[in-house]
C-alpha cells in the first residue's frame, strides 16, 4: 500500500512556487496566454468553425499557458496510436506533457491552424505559418508548422519566440570576439561562401544570422535574399527578385548594385549551390545548409559542386551546441583540483568552477533540499541556455586534408592542430565562464556517443562562496 505523502518533497503535479513565495502557500492559477491574431497578413475566420472552435479552443489556450508558465521554447503534438502525445521542450529538455485522445488532440492541432489563418481542412501539405500572443504582459510569436502523417493526421511543432529577446548580433548569442573577427576578415575579400549547419532546433537560422551581422554594414553593402518569416535584419537591405528571373540574373543585378555581401535562404538544391559557388569569386554569401554537422555539410557541398570549387570559394562552416546554463540563484562554487585544470586545458590559475547544488544527506531529515533551495527553477537547477561553437576553417593546411584524405578523423586532427575552434573546446570556455558545469558537458557530448570514463570533479571543500 503507498505511505502518505512526504509533505517536504514538492508535488510534481503542482508548478514551482515562486521566487520568494512559501513553498506551502497554495500555488497562483496559471497565467492564460491571449491570442493577438495571425501573423504574415493572413486572417483567422472563427466564426466559420464556430463548432471546431468551441470544441477546442479552450483545451488550446490551456496547453500553450501551461508550456510557458513552465519556459518552454517548443511545444511538439504527434498523433500515436489513437491518441496525440504532447511534450514541451525546457531548455532543450523533453518534458512529457499530455497523452490527448485522438479526436480531441487532431481537433486542438486544427484550431492553433485556424488561429495561425492556415486551413484546417488541409491535413496533405505540410503548413507554416504564426500567432501573435500575450503572455505576462510580454509578446511572444508562436511559429507553427505541421507536416502530415500516415491516417490522413498531422503532427504540430510550435515555437515560442519572446519578442523582447533579440539574438542578432554576435554579442547577444555569446559568440566570442575572435569568432566574430574571423567572419567579418572572410567577409571584407567581397567574395567566397560561409555556411551555417546544425540539427534542427539547435538555432541554426539565429546562428546564420548573428554570422550575418559579424559583416561591418558601414563599410560593405549587405543585402538579403533570405525569407524570415518576419525576422527584420539590422542594417541589412532587403531585396526580392524580378518575376521571372533566375539566380544568375538575380546575381548580376545585385552585383550593378555593388553588393559586398549577400544573405540566402537555406542551400537545398545542387543547382543553386552550383550558381553560388561560381559566383563565390564575385561576392560573398552567408547561408544554411541542411547537415548536422560541418563534416555531413562539407561532403554534401563536394557532391553538389564538385571538389575544385569547394577549395576554391568556401571559406568556413560554423555550427553550434545549445547547452544549459547552471541556474544564478542556486549554483554552487569549488575549488577545482590542479589535474582537472590540467585535463580540461583550463589555466593553472583558475580558482573557482561551478556546479550544480549537491543533494543533501539522506540521512540528515532537516537538510534543505535542492526545491527548497531554489523555486525559480523548481530544483532543475539549470535555467536558460548558451551556445558553444565551432568553425572549419578552410586553411590552406586544411585544403589539403579535404582534398587528400576526407575522412572526419583527419580533418578533426587538423583542426586540433591549428587550434580551431570545436565544440568541445569552447564548451568548456563556457564552464570557466561559471556558465555551466562539467556534469552539463558531460551529459550533451556523451549523448548517444559510447559511454566514457567520467570527468571527476574534486570533493568539494569549504570555499569562496557563491
């Protein structure tokens, strides 16, 4: 038979107290998010599935309050099985949401559709479209796509952008100075391609964007080509093709224009990478393309434009990681032990790391728990993200490697060797920062990688405080 509840561990079922609030106060009603109309000029017509509507609309409104009340950046709806599976995304995090029944889940999918001014009748192409929403008296957009799925249903991705919170500038996303400097240098030659790659959501488009913005607009003329789906760029000139023309003429127009620096949608075609890259003598392009990884992007690059070309015009892939940030309010210091610093390639001066709080004994019943010692984020203890990145740079050394021997493993070792910057080297920038911990590091690298022996941080002793 279950014991009675242990009134000092919080009920999961219940939101976090807030900052400052007593944890045995009853908890507030959930903010109730409101809906502000479609985005991109479209028009949501209510009143034509008034039945829809009032079958749905509520449950809606209820489920996108829920997944900000608890900072969710994506909400995912997928029909399973005669039933729809909801899950929210924290920080990168899958958080199980609601298991919905099918009827009512498909419903749910179709009014966001309608509140987006999408069809709703429409379940055999995929959709994109947005809201416009107020939420503790902030703006948010909440970006929709659907895509179909086998049984004539859809799965919903919906992404919450806070529109107080601009990522545009290299600064706004962490991205060190001499990074930054690196992409205005390829840049300022007027001429050669730098692509964006990474998984989905791990903020490809936002990193292709700050890599935009590393250009110095006073001094070149950058123009955009891109749709952002109603992102505005920072002094940087829109331009929309004439009917009918193709990229070449799109191109030498631009060029009459004296263009420096051109911003394009994501690279998806062989034909259009193989216009770009004849053009990469002509002027500069920044733009995705669709890899996981600089190595997946560079092999397709080669496969789309031929070898020659790629030596000749690409001047450097970037990609980045998202990984949590330890939580302010509760993250705790140590002295790290001189071999960790030496392992990790920190200097030997380095004092202080942090790390999440530890448990308390469990033998001790008055210890503080990790809830206790932190309502804001509910005990996690990590609140928000940073981005660690990486750049391969197409030295004349690594031209070479890409030329003579292709394979992920001599390319890494290169660029070791001429200290380029890698994912896990700038992660751990990130951990001298106090920006995060090892055990966060060691979490996103060993993800679906074979298990390595750990990183072991030294006991911690009395130290500085936090």
């Amino acid at each position: 038979m279950a014991g009675k509840p242990d009134p000092k561990k919080p009920d999961p079922k219940k939101p976090a107290p807030a900052k400052g609030q007593n944890p045995d106060q009853e908890a507030p009603e959930i903010e109730q998010v409101l809906f502000q109309g479609p985005l991109f000029g479209r028009e949501a017509n209510l009143k034509a599935h008034a039945k829809l509507v009032q079958a749905a609309l509520v449950p809606v409104k209820q489920l996108i309050s829920d997944a900000m009340s608890r900072r969710a950046h994506t909400i995912h709806m997928e029909p399973r099985e005669g039933r729809v599976a909801t899950r929210f995304m924290v920080d990168g995090i899958p958080v199980p949401a609601a298991a919905l029944p099918g009827p009512k889940g498909m419903a749910m999918i179709q009014v966001v559709k309608l509140l987006a001014g999408l069809d709703p009748a429409d379940r055999k192409t995929p959709h994109t479209g947005g809201i416009k929403v107020e939420f503790d008296k902030l703006q948010f957009h909440l970006m929709i796509d659907t895509a179909p799925v086998a049984g004539g249903a859809e799965k919903l991705r919906i992404k919450i952008e806070n529109r107080k919170v601009v990522r545009q500038r290299p600064a706004d996303v962490g991205m060190p100075d001499s990074m930054k400097m690196k992409i205005r240098e390829m840049t300022s030659e007027r001429s050669g391609i730098v692509l964006v790659c990474g998984p989905p959501d791990s903020g490809t488009t936002t990193l292709s964007i700050v890599a935009l913005h590393c250009v110095d607009p006073y001094l070149y003329q950058v123009f955009n080509f891109a749709d952002l789906h109603g992102r505005e760029l920072i002094n940087v000139t829109d331009f929309k093709p004439e009917p009918g023309h193709d990229l070449e003429l799109s191109f030498d127009r631009i060029l009459r224009r004296e263009a420096d620096v051109l911003f394009m949608n994501p690279l998806t075609s062989p034909q259009d990478a193989q216009t770009i890259f004849r053009y990469g003598e002509k002027v500069a392009f920044i733009m995705e393309i669709p890899a996981n990884t600089p190595y997946e992007a560079l092999t397709r690059i080669i496969e789309w434009v031929g070898i020659d070309l790629v030596l000749k015009n690409l001047r450097c892939i970037l990609t980045q990681k998202l990984i949590r940030k330890l939580c302010d309010d509760c993250k705790q210091a140590f002295r790290p032990n001189p071999l960790l610093l030496k392992k990790l390639g920190l200097p030997p001066e380095t004092t202080v790391l942090y790390r999440a709080p530890q448990p308390p004994p469990p033998d001790d019943p008055k210890a503080v728990t990790i809830e206790e010692l932190c309502a804001p984020c509910a005990g996690v203890p990590y609140h928000g993200r940073a981005a660690a990145f990486e750049m391969l740079e197409m030295t004349d050394a690594m031209k070479e490697v890409v030329a003579t021997n292709r394979t992920p493993d001599a390319i890494r070792r290169q660029m070791q060797a001429e200290g380029q910057t890698t994912l896990q080297k700038d992660a751990i920038r990130l951990v001298a920062q106090g920006k995060t911990s090892l055990e966060e590091i060691q979490r996103v690298f060993s993800s679906g990688a074979p298990k390595k022996k750990p990183i072991k941080a030294a006991p911690r002793p009395p130290g500085p405080p936090k």
